[in-house]
C-alpha cells in the first residue's frame, strides 16, 4: 500500500466519532512499534516527523523505514512534517515524498501566519499533498518548539473562519489548554481542556477537522520504571486520557502523540539495561523498547483515540 493523504481519514474519524493518532518517528524501533500496534488493531495511522527527527535520522533513512513499513503492514499511513517552521522545510518535505505537512505560523501575527500558510498550501495542494495550519499557541518545549508559558495563547474562535477561508488548509491545530512536552503539568495544578473554544470552533466551522497537539498523557507507569531504573524525572501530569475521549469524539480527528513514546522507549531502555548490566547487543534492550512503544500504540488506540477496528 502506498501512502495516502489524510482527507479520506478524517472524513471517516469525523463521521465515525473517534481520532487518528499522530504518532512522532526516530528511529527504525519506534516505527515498527507503532504500525505493528495499528495494523493488529485495524487502525489508520500518520507517522509525524520533526524537525529535530529530519536532523537526526536524515529525511531519506526515515522515507525508507516507512516505506518498508507499508510493505509489512496493510492499513492506511500518512507521512506527516510536524511544525514545520517555514516554506522551505514544507517544501523540501513535499518534494521528499511526504503526503502531509503542517506548516507552524502560529508565532507571527495573523495576517502574516495567513500569507505563510496560503503559500504552504497552494504549492502542496498543487502536488497532492495536504497541509495542516495553527492558530493560537501552546506552551512548552519539544524539538524546536520553545513557547514560554506566558507566551501562550487560546485559539481565538472569530478568526478560525477567515484562516480557513483565505488559506485554503485542509485541517487546523488549536489551541485549548494542551502543552507540548512530557512535564506539563506540576503535581496539584488540574488540567483542563477548553471545551467551550472547541464547541465555538466546531459551530463555525462545522465537518472540518481539528488537530490537537501537546496531547501526551504523561504514563506514570513508564515514569516510574524510569524513576526506579536511575532516571531522574519531574513529578508531573499530562492531559487525561479521559478528556482527549471526549475531543477525540468531536470533530477532533487528529490527536498528536510524542512525549508518551519517549517515555516508553526510554523505561525499556533503562529496565533492560539495569536488568543485565553486562548487556552490550542494541537488539536486547531496542527490542523491550520496541514493545512498550506498540502496548502504548495499543492502549491509545483503543482507549483514547477509538480508531481500533475502523478498517
């Protein structure tokens, strides 16, 4: 199967009342954990791509890790570019073989992130790719993405119409209280989603799908082992599981999922290596690694997102 667009998956997510995992990608390991995990659960998947993963693995190791993986597994994926931060990585990742990106202007001021956007899409749409657009930013840090707290802003619902209109993007992140990276949260604060922003956003632009980023849950039990295997971790939370259901069941169709996966690979790390300390074959502890990323995958699937069984 080849890649695909994510249009006829958010079409069916929208229809069907669940989400498509936005799952970010490093390294052949996390690959093969996460579409092996969609493929038993009969679930579309878009492996995401950063700028940081692009610097890391080289863009062109990456389009061969997922080309082998829609030859071992038969289910619908995308290739997404995760925040890119201008025209020109958009653009090298259209012409690269990607199926989807999403272009970030959330850091300029509205009527520059339009023109930024409206360029991304009339030359992605020209080559069959689909693009995501931001309004509104989240706190945090991941990869390149450095938003201080007090820098963070809601989506503001009055401008969601004339961004989609004159930009011509085919799905919109938002913000509405999730933050990138795993230590959103300090332990006693509540995490709370503005479902009030999303309820406004889904009235005026009804059947468009909505993207959440920052989406993590913070899994305590990876945090844990991690803790108890020599890891030094912040006490923190991330968004509950059972709020991202309920977007998940608006018109929220895509879900982005980074800070959990490294949480999982680095426990199977640790656990593997403290378990055998003379340990030195990478195929030993990648291999638990591996596992924790596709019983994650799962339980996401099936618990969060609700995609399982939609093929």
């Amino acid at each position: 199967m080849a890649l695909v667009t994510t249009t006829e998956m958010f079409k069916k997510a929208y229809e069907g009342g669940y989400a498509i995992g936005a799952f970010n990608v490093n390294n052949m390991e996390i690959i093969q954990g996460i579409t092996e995990a969609a493929g038993e659960m009969k679930s579309p998947v878009i492996l995401q791509v950063s700028a940081g993963a692009r610097k890391y693995a080289n863009h062109a190791y990456l389009i061969k890790l997922v080309e082998a993986a829609l030859e071992v597994n038969d289910i619908p994926m995308a290739l997404h570019l995760d925040h890119g931060a201008d025209f020109e990585v958009c653009k090298s990742c259209i012409d690269g073989g990607f199926s989807s990106v999403m272009i970030d202007g959330s850091h300029h001021n509205f009527a520059d992130n339009m023109e930024l956007t409206k360029k991304v899409v009339d030359y992605a749409h020209e080559r069959g790719v689909v693009v995501e657009g931001e309004l509104g930013q989240l706190a945090g840090v991941e990869d390149d993405v450095n938003v201080a707290a007090e820098d963070a802003s809601y989506t503001n619902p009055d401008q969601v119409e004339e961004f989609v209109a004159k930009t011509g993007v085919d799905s919109l992140a938002i913000a509405i209280g999730t933050s990138h990276g795993a230590f959103k949260f300090k332990p006693g604060q509540k995490p709370q989603l503005r479902f009030d922003i999303l309820e406004e956003i889904e009235r005026r632009l009804p059947q468009f799908p909505i993207v959440l980023h920052g989406a993590s849950s913070v899994s305590q039990e990876y945090v844990k082992i991690i803790k108890e295997n020599g890891g030094k971790l912040e006490d923190a939370i991330g968004i509950p599981e059972d709020m991202l259901r309920q977007a998940a069941k608006s018109s929220v169709c895509k879900i982005n999922i980074d800070s959990d996966l490294r949480l999982a690979f680095t426990a199977g790390v640790r656990q593997a290596l403290v378990a055998d300390p003379t340990a030195f074959d990478p195929r030993a502890y990648l291999k638990v690694a591996r596992s924790n990323i596709k019983e994650l995958v799962s339980h996401k699937i099936k618990n969060v997102l609700g995609s399982d069984n939609t093929l």
